[in-house]
C-alpha cells in the first residue's frame, strides 16, 4: 500500500511539474500575440507607427493581394522599435506563429515582411522578410532571392527614404517569383551571393577558419622562438663596453627608439654632443665634436641632430619631441650592424610561417570582400573582419618573438643580469650603483623610470652626470637640480617614440528569410 502511495505521489508530481511548464509557455503565447494586436480579415498592410499615408496603404494592399494570389498569405508589419537583425527575424517569426500567417495548417506557404523602424527616425530601420518552408525550401523564395529582393528591389528605396515605395517593390519582387521563379542572374553574381547567403555562409566558415589558422600560426611562432637557457646573475657591474643601443637590443631582442635615445647620452659621454640647460628649466642639445663619432648608426644619429638643428648645431628643447622623425636610418643602422655580427637574424627565419600564412590570408581576406560587395554591395563582412582579427593577433605574436639569433641570446646573458641588477638596486639603497655608467643602459633596457626615486635623491644632495654641462644653465633658472633637467629630457624624447524556436506544426517551421539595414 505504501509502495501505491508513493508510486502515486510520483505520478503526480510529474504530472505538476508538465502543467507548470505548460503554465509558463501558455502565457508567452499569449502575451507575444497580444503584443502585436490582432489580425483583421483581409488586411495585409499593419503600420503601427503612422508612417503610411491612407493612399499609399491602399496601393501596399492591392500589391499584397496579388501576393497572396500568387500562393502566399502574407503580412507587412511595421512598428517603431531600435532592434538589430537577429532581434527582426524573431520577430518576423514569432509573428508569423502567433498569427498563423499560412493558408491552411500545416500549408507553410506565408510570407512576413517585418520593419523595425527606429524611433527618432522612422524613415531607418531593419527590414526581414520570413518565407514559409513551401516557398523558402526548394520553392521560389530560397535566401538568396529574398536576399536579393531586399538588397536590389527594397534597400535603394528605402534608404532614398521612400518607404512605401521600397514596400511595394518587395511585395511585387514577391509576387513576380512566386509565379515566374526568381530572375536569372549573372554567374558571378550568383556565386558570390551562394558563398555569402547566411550567418554560416560558405564565406564566413572559411574566414573562421583562416581567422583561427593565422592565429595558430602565430601562436605556434611565439611558443617556438628561441629562448637562451643559461643562468643570469643580477649584478652592478657593466660587463664590457658594448655601446648601449647594442646592448639594449640584444636584451630586448628587437631595435626601439629606448636605444637612440641611450645613444645620445652616450654620445654626449664621449664629448660628440653636449646635453645641456636651456630657457625655462628646460635642456637642448648642441654638436661638438663629430670626430668622437664611431659606428655607423652613430653617425646616422647625427645626421638627424644635423637635420633637426637646421645647420645650427642646437637641437633645442621644443625640437626634441619631434626627433622621431629622423630616427628611422638610424634604427636601421643598429639592425644593420647586429646583423652582420650574427646577433640577429638577417633572413628573419624565426617569423617566417607567419609571413608564408599571409600568402593564404590576404588572398582570402580579398576575396571576401569582392564577394560581399558583389552579392550584398557591402565594402566589409563578418568573415573578413574575422580574417582581420587573425591575422591581428598573429601579428602581435609575431612581434614577440626575438629577432636574436642563439648567438645574440648568448651575448644578452650578461647584458640581462645586468638589467635586473640594476633594477634591484632601485628598491635596495644598500647595493652599489655607478649612476654616471649605469644611466645609459638603464635608458637602452627601457627600465630607467625604475631609477627615478634615486635619481631624485642623487640629485638634490648634489649630484649630476659627468656628461651634463650644468655650466650652461639659463640664469632664469630656478636651480642647480639635475633631476629637473633629467625629467624634460627624458619626457621630450619619450614623447617622440610615443607619436610614434517553434514547434514542428506552426506556420513558421521549415522556413527562413533574408534582412538588411536601411
């Protein structure tokens, strides 16, 4: 008896638990039907924002008879709602099931055509027009012809903001396919809207996997770059007199503006240039001695200081900003020599796959494109901006990699214990570290900002670089602290490289329509 009981309790909880369920789905039903009001016999047109005048609805209803003459019942539904298109094809749906927008049941032969106009502006708006399975399956309403009723009968119009008029040429693009078949069209028109028709078009599963393709690339690239294994030992001590713009690439494993910048300091060590205070608290920089000069890349240095003095042979502070400009010969000058030692790689080996991926992406990427345009007139699709953002993301990974042959990583360890030396001895007062040495290559190592704390305080008990002539300070200065100097220059040099669902029987089931924007 108590196994009955129990047997019963369950049967009844389920029973409970299919009327809540039941309960839940009635009401939405309901509530999506009321939503759109009531259908009247007979009536195809439903401006629900005033937008059509009375004549222009007369003419619409005519048109949409002879649609539905043509075996479709169909609806035109407008209203005033700011919804993108996937939000305008379920509604062209949903309206379709409440309605019941079909012949007969289970017919499946109604056509919606569903406008989200939008609020401010009711002349904008999304456009979707939902065919039933009799027509959009194998009948004469596939996607592609809806597709190009709305992209050559109704958008042109529409955006012309000739709204009735853009109505009326779909409702008669309709009728005219469902008796005569769609129009032919030119094979490469017919080819582009084939590979582009859909949210899981032809082109848009290739550029996915082009996307992803490129992206793997360039993060099998990134995993794979060469990284030197042997230990590094922080230290204080430079470890020979490698320049700092050498030094400073081969720990940073590419050639960037922290360099040139290291170089005109070093520069102005040797005696070459002079870095010293100008006007307003401000510094420039004067040419002394171009017989100091020694590498090539040096001497491509000064040559922009030439340029950028404009035969002065004063940079001054207001120019500094602005020496990126002059920098690229340079840049390729430091690449040049580390090269031809062997310290990086000439032929550029280690980024190599993602180069030989571009032959595939670009080409893709293009095609996309002229297939969009053709089929939809668009300049841009999702498929390319997937293939865009592939190759993107393969490109920032490719960037990582070093340009370091094993031999230039060999030559940084010492160059890298000697980075994180000094940045150690920014956070303990206690290490011992040679400014005067150390301010080139912490500049060249890009970690120089780590330095500003003991710099400042260097700097107001008295102390200032060897190379800075603080004997041409402006007398409308307001003191002898380096570190003021320091923060102009390297702010201004800094500044520069920075510029650089339905159930199976609704009227809706089977089919499926095409939209646009207008």
């Amino acid at each position: 008896m108590l196994a009955f009981v129990r047997s019963s309790w369950s049967s009844w909880r389920l029973i409970l638990a299919a009327g809540f369920v039941v309960a839940l789905l009635l009401p939405t039903g309901t509530a999506r039907a009321a939503e759109y009001g009531e259908p009247v016999p007979g009536q195809h047109i439903y401006d629900t924002t005033g937008l059509l005048t009375p004549d222009e609805i007369a003419d619409l209803e005519a048109r949409a008879a002879a649609v539905e003459a043509a075996g479709a019942p169909i609806v035109v539904y407008l209203q005033a709602r700011d919804a993108s298109q996937s939000e305008t094809e379920a509604e062209a749906r949903a309206l379709m099931d409440a309605w019941d927008v079909q012949s007969a049941p289970g017919a499946h032969d109604g056509v919606v055509m569903f406008f989200n106009l939008r609020p401010g502006n009711l002349r904008r708006g999304q456009v979707f027009i939902y065919a039933g399975e009799k027509h959009y399956d194998g009948g004469n309403l596939p996607e592609s012809e809806l597709q190009r009723i709305i992209d050559e009968e109704m958008i042109p119009l529409l955006r012309d903001n000739q709204t009735a008029e853009g109505i009326g040429a779909g409702l008669d693009a309709i009728a005219h396919s469902l008796t005569n078949g769609p129009p032919k069209q030119p094979v490469h028109k017919w080819l582009a809207r084939l590979v582009t028709a859909g949210r899981f078009s032809i082109a848009n599963i290739v550029s996915a996997a082009v996307g992803m393709f490129m992206f793997l690339v360039g993060l099998a690239t990134y995993q794979a770059r060469s990284i030197s294994r042997s230990p590094v030992v922080p230290t204080t001590k430079k470890p020979d007199d490698t320049p700092p713009a050498i030094a400073g690439a081969l720990v940073s494993g590419r050639v960037i503006h922290h360099q040139l910048e290291a170089t005109l300091i070093d520069l102005a060590q040797r005696g070459a240039l002079a870095i010293e205070p100008a006007g307003g608290g401000t510094v420039q920089l004067r040419l002394v001695d171009r017989s100091r000069i020694k590498a090539p890349f040096e001497l491509a240095l000064w040559t922009s200081l030439e340029l950028a003095s404009r035969g002065t042979g004063v940079v001054p502070g207001e120019v500094l900003g602005e020496l990126w400009r002059f920098w690229g010969r340079a840049r390729a000058e430091v690449r040049s020599q580390l090269e031809a030692s062997g310290l990086f790689d000439r032929e550029g080996i280690s980024r190599r796959p993602v180069r030989l991926a571009m032959v595939v992406a670009v080409p893709v990427f293009l095609a996309v494109i002229a297939a969009e345009s053709v089929a939809h007139g668009s300049s841009m699709s999702f498929g390319a901006v997937l293939i865009a953002l592939g190759v993107l993301g393969a490109m920032l990974l490719s960037a990582r990699v070093p340009e370091t042959t094993p031999l230039g990583q060999s030559m940084a360890v010492p160059w890298r214990g000697y980075k994180e030396g000094i940045v150690a001895a920014a956070y303990n007062r206690s290490a011992e570290l040679d400014l005067d040495e150390a301010l080139p290559y912490a500049v060249a190592f890009g970690v120089v900002d780590k330095l500003d704390k003991h710099i400042r305080e260097a700097s107001a008990a008295g102390w200032q670089p060897l190379w800075f002539n603080m004997t041409r300070r402006s007398s409308s200065s307001s003191g002898d602290d380096f570190y003021y100097y320091w923060q102009d220059f390297h702010r201004s040099t800094r500044r520069s490289s920075s510029s650089s669902s339905s159930s199976s029987d609704s009227a809706s089931s089977g089919g499926g329509g095409a939209g646009g924007r207008f």
